[in-house]
C-alpha cells in the first residue's frame, strides 16, 4: 500500500544557517509578490480595455496562472527584479510562485463553484512581519546523513536534526521510503524540517479482528471506550493550560500594539507574547501526542471503531474554551482514525450527529428527552440502570456497529445502492488528503429507534 506521508523534525541552526533560510524565505516571498503584482497589473488592463469598448482578441494577453509559466515569466525579469538571485537557491523562488500558482487556482474554482467550502479570498501580498518564513526543496541532493543526526538540502548544506531521524532512514535504505520534498519552515518559535515521503506500507490486520469499540470524546478525559476503560488527557497537559491562562493575563497588562494610534509593542509584551505562543504550541503538541497514541492503539487493536460526528453546529454556538478545544481535538482524532484505520485493514464508522448516544440507555435502548451537560450518571427511568454518562454512550455507539452489521445483509441493504435515500441529518465527509480512503458508505437506522439516525463508513 503507497501512501504519502509527511516526516517532521526539529533542527538545530547555526545563526549563520537561520541567516541563510531567512535569506531563501524571503526570496520566496520577493518573487511571490511580484508574480502577483504582475497577475493584478494584467486583470486591471484587461479590465480597463473592456471598458473602452475594445474586442476580446485585441486585448492585453492574459497570462497563464500555472506554475511552469510563472516561473518562465519569474526568470526572465529576475536579474532586474532580484540582481541577487543567484545568492539563493532557484527552489526558494519557486516555493513563493508555487504558493501563488495554487492561491489563484484556489481563488477561480471557489468562484466557478468547482470548489466546495467557504469561498477563498484572491491571494494577498506577504508582509515580512506576517508571513511564517518558509522554504521548500523538490529537487537537488536532500538526504539524511548516515549518523541521522544531520540532514542536507541544496545550498543549505548540512544542517542539525534535535532529534535522530532513524525511522525515516531505516525505511529510505531499506527501500519502503522515496522524500518527494522537504520544507524548512519556522512555526511554534522554532525552525522545523517536513519531509514529504512515499511510503510502501505493509499491508496490516487488526490485533483483534472481531473486535468493535465505541469511543465517546470529553472534556475532562481525552475519551472514554466502550470497553470501560477512561483515556486520561496526557500528563502535564491541565498544568501547561494552567500556565497558558496566567501568561494570556501577564501579557493583557503590557504595553501591546495599537493601530488606531500606530502604537507600537513595548519589548516587554514581545516578550511576553513570544512566551505565550510557545506556550501554546507546548499544548497543542501535548494533545496531539496524546491523540496519536490513542489512535494508533485503537487502529492498530479493534476491526471497528465507531465515534460520533462533529457538533459542527453546536461548536461554533458555544464560547467555552475548554469545549471548543475538546471538539477541536475530536476533528484530529477523527482524522487521525481514518488513515490508521486504513493503514490497519480496520474501518472507522461514525454516527450521524443527530443520534442521541449520551440520551439513550444502552440496556434497554429508552432514549431520554432531556439530560443535562452536568449529570454525569445516567440513570434509566425504564430499566433502572445507572451507568457513567460518557461509558453509556461509547457503549450505545459500539452497539450501533452490530446494527451496520446485519443491516448490510438485511432488508436494510438494498437501500445502500441507492445514494439519494440517504438519511435527513447525514452529512457528507470530508476526505483528507494523502488518506486512501475506500469510499464505500451505508446507512442505517438504528432497530427500534427513529429512522433519522444513520451511520457513516469513513474508512
Ligand atoms: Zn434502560
């Protein structure tokens, strides 16, 4: 099974190496503003000879927005644009033109309707301040050195990894791994190397390949399994929050920036603000750490996992940090299962966001018309069970997997064929890139309950 696969390390520069990345970020940057300059100065004219009245086929040409012919435009003007271009790498130039090639694509097929989602704004001219400096190399010598402590990439040279990069040289000398690109980037107040890699995995089965477990995402616990074990939040995670709200407050009382009055931050609230962001990166890796070894168990253990979708509704009505954070961090968990379930030859099923898994009772099947965000019991008033809230809906949606089951040699599964009978409520997925998603999707409702909930293969 190819996949793509990104490899991300820290590097530790010398001052001289962060000169020279900062030096190819911002020819990236130079070359992307003037592609977009040009683009702009060609739609103005072309605009602006309409309005005279002049024919289609006497216009300004119009310039072709892809790469190749950005970067053939690029290096025809770039000894008088940039005298110093042979300072840097042409890879560095082509990482801005790049970027542009993709905003503009971006920009036409939201207008034309060709892409789905919020509709994406014309691409912007990148301020020095404001822009992450990026670099991005396809070709020329990137490799790993064999103490996999240093990497090279061209004209960089030789540059320290923080950390060994074994994994990804085991699979390069053996064979199973082909870097396709590797982008030197600072985000979280250090600088980063990604490696894009094809990967040939193994082909994998599931520990237990009979195996079905719900998983229900909370606030006070990372998740809760139906198989009744709680996922605590990684250590250090409440203590690195803790100390996220007490510097957000540090940095409230300094001298920060005004625009009304072009005010400009004292060094005090740079400072403080440097503290902060690295703060919340410390955070989000914590999470994140704690996401991907929940979610490589889970793939690499049960046949089926079944999560709820994503409030998407709810979450933007609600302004409580810590729920938004945990629906945010349920969105990576979803992610993350689809590709480990895909890796793992398991499925990952979800039920539609109207299924009520926290209201109904997984003994008797009742559904309560109400329950409040604070009962943490659930107490059935027809069977009498009393059940932990968050244990009673991992259970319910670990149930619901049974029901896909037999629905899809049922009754049920003459209605998969037809698309258009899908069930009120259900949402189409949105598939991640570099993900090999099968596609195939079911629905079904529930025995016994309402026909409006249904459950969605993902992978
Ligand atoms: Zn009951």
């Amino acid at each position: 099974m190819k996949t793509i696969q990104a490899y991300r390390y820290a590097l530790d520069l010398t001052p001289g190496q962060e000169r020279d990345v900062y030096a190819h970020a911002g020819a990236a940057r130079v070359a992307h503003n003037w592609a977009l300059a040009r683009v702009k100065a060609v739609m103005g004219q072309r605009t602006a000879e309409r309005s005279y009245g002049i024919a289609d086929g006497q216009l300004t040409a119009s310039m072709s927005w892809t790469l190749p012919a950005l970067r053939k435009a690029w290096n025809v003007v770039k000894a008088d644009v940039a005298p110093w271009w042979g300072e840097v790498s042409k890879e560095a130039f082509s990482t801005g033109l790049d970027a542009l090639a993709r905003g503009l694509k971006n920009w036409a097929d939201s207008r034309t309707g060709k892409r789905a989602g919020r509709p994406v704004g014309f691409p912007r001219f990148r301020s020095r301040r404001r822009t992450t400096p990026s670099v991005r190399f396809t070709t020329g010598a990137i490799r790993i050195e064999p103490d996999r402590m240093h990497i090279v990439l061209p004209r960089l040279g030789r540059l320290k990894l923080h950390e060994s990069a074994r994994k990804l040289a085991r699979r390069v000398e053996a064979g199973t791994a082909r870097i396709m690109s590797a982008t030197v980037r600072r985000d979280g107040g250090r600088w980063h190397v990604a490696f894009t890699v094809e990967v040939e995995r193994a082909e994998c089965v599931p520990a237990r390949p009979a195996s079905v477990v719900g998983v229900d995402v909370g606030i006070k616990h990372l998740a809760v399994l139906s198989t009744g074990e709680v996922v605590d939040n990684p250590r250090h995670l409440v203590a690195a929050q803790a100390r996220l709200r007490t510097l957000g407050r540090a940095l409230a009382r300094k001298t920060g920036p005004d625009r009304r009055t072009d005010r400009r931050p004292s060094k005090r609230w740079d400072r403080a603000a440097a503290r902060l962001g690295r703060a919340h990166t410390r955070v989000a890796n914590l999470r994140r750490d704690g996401l991907h070894k929940l979610t490589t168990r889970l793939a690499g253990t049960h046949a089926t996992v079944v999560v709820e979708d994503l409030n998407v509704i709810g979450m933007l009505a609600n302004r409580r940090l810590a729920r938004h954070i945990a629906d945010a961090g349920f969105a990576e968990l979803r992610r993350q299962l689809a590709y480990k379930a895909g890796w793992n030859g398991g499925r990952l099923l979800m039920a539609d966001r109207w299924y009520p898994s926290s209201k109904t009772c997984s003994g008797c099947g009742a559904v309560k018309t109400k329950l409040a965000l604070h009962e943490r019991e659930y107490t059935c008033d027809a069977c009498g069970l009393v059940i932990d809230r968050d244990r009673n809906a991992s259970l319910n949606l670990a149930a619901l997997a049974a029901e896909y089951d037999t629905a899809g040699s049922g009754p049920v599964a003459a209605r998969e064929a037809d698309q258009k009978t899908r069930a009120r409520g259900q949402v189409a997925v949105k598939r991640e890139p570099g993900t090999t998603t099968i596609g195939q999707t079911g629905t079904v409702p529930p025995q016994g309950r309402t026909t409006d909930h249904a459950l969605t293969r993902v992978h």
